[in-house]
C-alpha cells in the first residue's frame, strides 16, 4: 500500500515471509533482529490458525539500506540468529525484484490482455517474461508490447513432448511464476510439482461450485443468480488447488450462457489481475490447501 | 416499485401472471384485454426463454376500478377470450390481498427476526400468520410480536406425526406460503407436493456450493474467499430447488468457522427476506427448475 | 439480453422506444400497431413516474421481416395511428445499425484501452469511428486497432477553434454519439448542446460527492471507505448532467492517492463500458435531468 | 477474528493501542515489552501515514496470563519502558471488559432494532445500558429485551435542559459509547466536545453527498444509482466526522424515495452495527479527521 516512488526506495524496501508452530516470542525476536540492524518496519501483518498449538505466519514490509545487495546474508544471520530457535521456514526478498511471469493461453485474450494493460500501466508489478499459447491466435494480441510469444501446439497424444517444450521456454525466459490465464488445457503433474504454489490459475466458477468443464452452461443450467470466477494454485487435483481469490457478478433469468460468458469474462480478468499482483507481491502464503492473504 | 399509500388505491391495484409458448401477439391480445375494460397498465415485465418455440413469461400490474371484487369473472373472460387461444396458464391477484405466512424455526433466531420485523415495519407486504418450532426455544421472540407460536416436536421415527401436525395448523391458519427459516429438518416428498413452489427454504451456502450438513464447515475447510446465501423452492432432491435469489459476504483466513457463522446469518436473513417479499408480489415465476424474478 | 447470431436476425430485429404522458391504452396501442404488421414483442418495458399525470416510458425490442429496410415508413404510420393521439415522441432504432463514437482522451489511456477491447471482442456493440486527443500520446495505443487517431491540441485561449475542429472530425466521422473517456478538458456550451444526450462522460467520483478537480484527492482528505465512478450525460452545468451509471470499490486507511487513482482506474473504465453500452442500445432515456435505464 | 470461547480466555486477552510519531524501533520496542513479561501477541496490525515523518498506529491482541487484574501497572510499566521514550500515547485494554453504550432514538427503529439483535446474539461484544428517546414511541421495542428507556422530549427552545438530562442518565448509567441511531436532532458542541471519539451517529447517505436533511430525497432528485449510508464519530461540524464505515445499495429510476428510504434502511443498521462493533473491540483509531480501522 505505500507506493515505492523511486528506485533508491525500492532498493532498500524489503520483505520478510516467516511461517511456523505458533509460540511466544516469534514478533519480538524478528522485530529486534530487524531493529538491530537498523530496518525501519512499514508494515507487518500476522496470522495464526490457533495461539495454542497453530500454525503462525507473518509478513513483514521494512526498509533498510542496502538491502538489495544484502538479502543473502542477511538470510544467513536470520537462520542462526532467529529462525533456527523457533523451526521457522522464511524468506527474504527485495522489493526491487520484479518477478518474471510466463503466461500461458489458447484462444479467449481478455485474462492476459488484463495481464499485458497492467503491466503496462504499471499496476502489476511484475514483468510479463513470455506468453506461450497453445494455438497461434493469440501472437498479434502480444505483439504491440513487445514481449515474445510461443506457439507450443499440444498434441492429443504427445502432452509431455509440449510440456518438455514449455518447461524449456519457462526456463530460457527464467520465468519465476506461471500464469494460466484462460488456458484450456489440463496440465500435467509432472508440469505442476516442480511449479507448486507458483502455478496460478484462473477458473470460470465460483469453485468449488461448477468444477470442470462449461462451468457457465452449468451455472445456466442450474439458475444461480451470481456467476464468479476462482484463481487458485494448481494442484494435481482438478480446480482444487489454494484459492487465492474469487469474486461474483449478479446475473438473471435473462442471461444466456454467452451473455455469462460475456460477464464472466469482466470477473475472471479482475480476479486473476489481483491474485497474480498479490502473488508477486509475497502477500500470499500457502497453508496446507487454503492461502493466507496479506493484501 | 410503485407504492400504494391507501386501501383504496390497493383495491385497485391488480397482478396479471402469465405463462405460456412464446408466439406472436400475446402482449396485444393481453394489453387491449385490459384496455377494453379500463384498466390501466403501471408496470408490464416479460421474459422469453426463445423467441421461436421457447417460453413466454409475462408480469403485468395494472389499476382496474372495483377490482378486487372481481378478480374470478376477469379470470373467466380472459379465458375466454385471451387464454384459451394462446395456451396460456394464467392467475389474476388484487395487491389488496396479503398472503399468509407460515415459517418453520429450530433454535436459530435470525432469519425468523428480520420476517418479524421486515413485517411490522411494512417492508414485508404479508402477515406471518404462524410461527411453528421443533424446538420451543424461540416462543419468547415471537411473543411481542402477537403472532401465534406452536411447539411441533419432530421424533426421529415419526416425521409423519409431525407433519400432520403441522400441515393442519397451517390449513387451520390458512397459510399461503411456508417459510422455513433455517428450520434444520429434512421435510419429506409428502409435505412438499401439495406445496410446491410455494414452499421457500434459505440454505447457508451459495448453492450448488456445500450441499448438504454444515456448509460454513465445508467453506471453512475448502478456503473460500466468498460465503454466501440461497433461497431456493423446496424440491424433493435435497438443496437442489428453483433458485429465487443470492448473496454473498466477502471472508478471509483470519475467519473461523463461527465467525462465517456470524456473517452467514447477515447474509441469510437478508437473501430470505428479499426472497419471501417477492414472492409474495407474485415476483417469482418458476420455470422447470429455475425461476423468472420480475424485480 | 436475446443474443442476436447472425446478420439476418440482426436485420429484424427493431427497437422502439416512447415516452408521453402517462395514460390508459399506451401500451394496447402500440402493442396492437406492432402486431398487426407482424412484428412479435421479445422484450418490453416501461416505467411511469406517476401513473396519474406522470410521464411514461416504453421501449420495446421487436422482430419484424424486413424491418431495416423500413424504418421510416414505420414511423409515418406510427405517428399517424399511434403517436398523435397520445402525444408520443418515439424512435424505432434497427437493431443492425451499429452507432458510431467518437472517443475523447487526454493522457490516461484505461478507458479508451477498455473501449477498444470491448468493441474487438464484440462485447460493445458499436464502432469506434475515431478517437481523438488533446495530447498525442494515446496514438500508439489506439493504432494496433486500425482505429484513426487525432491529435487535436486545446490551446489555452482559444478553445473555440480547437472545438470547431473537434466538431468536424466528429461530423466528417459520421459519429453519432462522443465519449469522453478521461478527456481532462472541460467543453463549452457551444459544444455540449448539439450533442444534449450523446455526449457521456465518466467522472472520477461517486458524484454528487467530489465535483471538479481532483476528486481522489478529495476522497482521500475526506477519508472515504469507498471510491466510485459516475458515467452521466454531459449538460453546461459541471458534473450535474443525468446520471447513467455508478459504481464504488472499497477503499482504507492504508490507500493512498496514488493507490486510490490505480483502484479508480478499475472502476471507471468498467462504469464507462457499461453506460456506452446501454447506450447504444437504446437503453437509456433521458427523464429531466435523471435517466431510465432498461438493462 | 480469534474467538474467545470461554471467559478464563477472555480475562488473559488484551489489547495494546499505540499512537506516536512513526520512528525505527517501536514495533521491536513494544513487542519485546510484552514478551519480557510472557505475553503471546495473537494478532498484530500497524499503519503509518507516513515511514518518514508520519504517524503510526498500531493495535496488537495479546494474551497474558492475570491481565484483566493488571491493565493499571502493566501500563505505568509501559510508560517508564516504552511510551516515554517513543512518545507514544498509548492504551491497554482487557477484552473481558464489555463497553456500555447509550443509544439515542426517535421514531425510526430499524437501527435501535439491529443493534439490540446482535447483542443478544452474541455478535455485538458490547452491552446497551440505556436508550433514550426524544419520543416515546419506541419504548415498546425496547422492553422485550429488558433494558430501560427513556423519554427525553427536546425542547425546541431548551436543547441544553434536555442535553443535561441525557448526560446525567449516560452518567449514570455508566456508558462509554453513544450511539446516535437514527437520533434526529443535533446535538450541541456542549455535548459533542467531552464525548469525542465516542460518539457515533448513523448519516443515511454516503457522505460527503447529500449532507443535511433529506437525504432520500436528495438522492432521488439527483438521480444516483446507488443510495449509501455513513457511520461516523460526531464533531461539531455538521455531518464532517471522521468516517468509520459506509456501504452502499443499487438503486434505480424505479425506485420512489419511499423504496429508496426502505432499501437505505437495510444499508444503515448494517453499516452501523459494524461501526460500533468495531469501535467496542477498539479497531478504530482516530487520525485527525480520519480514522484507521484494523478490521
């Protein structure tokens, strides 16, 4: 929430993620490490699934000069000093990294023109590193932005030869998060575990209503009055990953399934737009299958 | 939409519902019907489902001196001469009539206390006639409100009994409509026949999500970001009624299960009051299993 | 709501839109004048802000064969058999026809990127014949559309000549209705009243509150919890013209200025899209200085 | 968020609020301040307007074992360890203590009504030790939940005879909170000035539109698409209070000001229950005039 205006800020904005067993004394231990070295905390916000036993979660936002060029041994000092003591799994990351995002499509452009607009308009700090579709129609929707795009067909039967591919491309264009931004294809497990909790997802449902295929012909079907739409991490079972976020849009009997469609496609973009900047942001932590979300 | 301030003007006020296959001249043969007798029309809503062999839904309200003296011969000339040509099913209501309420309870109170109030306060066009609890615990919220409150026990190995009971309080209150206001009992086939389509539940979750036992449990558990409600026409298959309306409240991991309790009931309350209200105007209009909402 | 497939069911299909004094038999009227030329009602309503001395308001969405063709001659019979009697102005609209906008910008590019997605995706039914701007900077973003771009600078002093070359662009453009989408120049009364009720434009606030200059930092002075958008017919008094469309999102403490704009951004551009396409559908009337929306 | 089942729970959970000018170190200071005295923070929030130079709030949930026994030297220990040195203002709360509210009426019920619900419910963790209405008509809704009212008539020409009643019945009674719900009448800067930041009034619109009277009414001329409410604490200037809470409703050209005062009704006591539930768990800080809300 506090814009960082200039790139002398960024460098020294930081963030701590902290996940473990609750127990007393994990705030005052990471707030004095933090201190001790002169780190100024903007923000921090907390969770805990139970005082008694739980699991704790923490983010901290702080600024600290230098810390770009630090971040490794700062991570040194944390694990002997803090985090050792107290079986604490975190991570330190500059505010300045952008992280690098491989999205992936096939026909439908409205989920990675989203992606593409905020980029741009530098509301999704993130940078789009490669789109790769499944088919080709989607290249001139990339083009005027300059990033590349890659027509990685999937045949029937030869998934793997394509995923081979795309783990390749996701690799060359060391991309750090991909984005499923209306792909319709299954992925694989051997595509998912590597990418675990940063493999993203956009379903056209409010989940866990309407799982799998033409959820909007099934919300017609059913006659709901609000259609919604899910972005989660993947996971090997089907639209069952961690939600990271959902969000709905009141419809009638006068809504046919393409009118949903039309609808559901205003959700779906806003939807992925804001787990994905959440995402890049740290501001999600996976807990077992559910997400804490520090917006 | 349009209020009527005093008896008179609710004599006057009529409601046409119409429903058939959809075919050319419908609204001309039903507006010069009116017109021929000096009616006035105030608000007209119509819903196709197709244009060519789908089927036509119509709402019309209308001002027509005498009228509430007259709805039955209206009905035998529009038969006559409108109806029988068209294949329309059809019922004429006076706005001065208020329907009769019958609403089932358990322990909880919320849903019952926003009807009690919504009623009083004129925001609920009907009278609640009778209140009928499994359980005795809510005789003492129903008592300020001078509205009578029975005691039915259900035993587990005698639902029949029960229902009896309760359908003859009901005939003996002369109930329009039943209301179960989270009522936490199954009703069986026989007690839902006779009052198709004018038998509302609210269920605690936005169906088709969580069908079944303790839905906040299973949105707690599945880690949604939304929680929602579901008024729907109580069917024999369980949850799975002509949808009439639905909402939801945003929640997050900081919320337990009885925290999405508490902002459930905000929700409940506020779905099955909208729910019942147009009912009661004749709003509702179910087709197969769905419903046309004029609003 | 009827989703129209292909261009011979676009040719049919007709829209007719009333307003008079309210009175008995508008409706008999104007539903017997359709149906005895064939045409079948798909859709139809209407609104009376009193039924005694009120004005009424009807649009009606109507198949007829060969409809496009005959829109005048509709017309004459119209005001002969119809509209002279009950002292009617009407409009019969064809389906087919696809308004033209002339799009305004300065240097924010949401609204407009939103407009052009809508039209290419066809979710926006009508064309962007031009887009024209104050400052250049837009060209490159209208250009990958195929869409011309004009640079029309507004000099301080002399806004009269740039409006003069506004207003033939638009005429030159054939442009049946301008948007101002983010177009941070205020427009004279010279040029506002040729354009009364097809000139829309979107304001950043929930108006009434935050008139004029500025209104995020307005709304972050006053410590608002919600920021709206208001999309409203432009009139010669400054954002008081009649309201089309509105919506917030919600905003706390921990928002910023900067932070509330990038929130807003959403807000507007998806308020805009929807008032431009009631809009050119013949969906909003105009009613003193409020307006009837038929969605 | 966290649930407190029993009260041996409740007597242990504590609050701390911090106020002060934002500086490195405060977060390190307060939090080992609680650990060195084996407190376990449960949840923790902080806001700073600005990281240089700004101000920073922040409310932290604690438990410790004793503490309701122990709010007094618990805090002049944190003066002489922390406040002192940070200048911090600063407050220790026990979440077994449960605030006293004064709720002020007239006629209108509808607030009065949710605000009683919900502390019998459980879900408003405050009790309501006296209602005072400058009519007497809603005495009757009152008593069925056994708390006293009183009729305080207002005197068009002796506000400060009726004022000085009211304040010596608050006295009384011991309140710490009052509520204006729906209370139509001013009060006067005499009474304004010793209850700031404790008294809280429900304005029916979403300010800053339509200040003043008549805000229904005001709405509807102006012809918005959403009707909103406002909780807010009172200052002398006339509906300018720092904002604690506002949702809005959809409305449309259907809607009389008669609908548009129902349907704001539903939008009030929903806007203010939250108000004061927030404010009775101390989740609201006062930032000039603005307020922080760690929900």
């Amino acid at each position: 929430m506090m814009p960082i205006d200039n790139s002398a800020a960024r460098a020294r904005r930081g963030r701590l993620l902290v996940s473990c067993p609750d127990q007393p004394g994990i705030v005052a231990a990471v707030s004095r490490f933090l201190f001790e070295r002169g780190a100024n905390i903007v923000q921090s916000q907390q969770h805990t699934t139970d005082p008694s036993g739980g699991r704790f979660f923490l983010r901290v936002e702080f600024d600290l000069e230098g810390l770009s060029d630090n971040i490794a041994p700062l991570g040194s000092e944390f694990v002997r000093e803090v985090a050792g003591r107290y079986g604490i799994v975190f991570r330190f990351a500059s505010a300045a990294y952008r992280q690098r995002l491989g999205v992936f499509v096939s026909k439908e452009d409205h989920a990675l023109q989203e992606l593409l607009w905020q980029q741009r308009s530098g509301d999704l700090p993130a940078d789009i590193a490669i789109v790769i579709g499944n088919h080709p129609q989607l290249e001139n929707v990339v083009a005027p932005f300059g990033i590349p795009f890659r027509h990685v067909p999937v045949a029937k039967d030869d998934k793997p030869a394509a995923e081979a591919t795309q783990l390749k491309l996701l690799r060359d264009a060391q991309v750090d998060t991909v984005v499923l931004a209306r792909y319709m294809q299954i992925v694989t497990s051997e595509f998912i575990t590597p990418w675990a909790n940063r493999l993203i997802n956009i379903h056209h449902s409010f989940l866990p209503a309407f799982i799998g295929a033409n959820p909007y012909a099934q919300a017609h079907e059913r006659g709901v009055k609000l259609i919604g739409a899910t972005a989660h991490y993947v996971t090997t079972e089907l639209d069952a990953g961690p939600i990271i976020e959902q969000d709905v849009h009141r419809v009638d009997h006068r809504h046919t399934v393409e009118e949903m469609r039309r609808i559901g496609r205003q959700v779906e973009r806003v939807v992925l737009a804001r787990a994905v900047s959440w995402h890049v942001q740290d501001r999600v932590l996976v807990d077992g299958n559910k997400t804490v979300v520090f917006t």
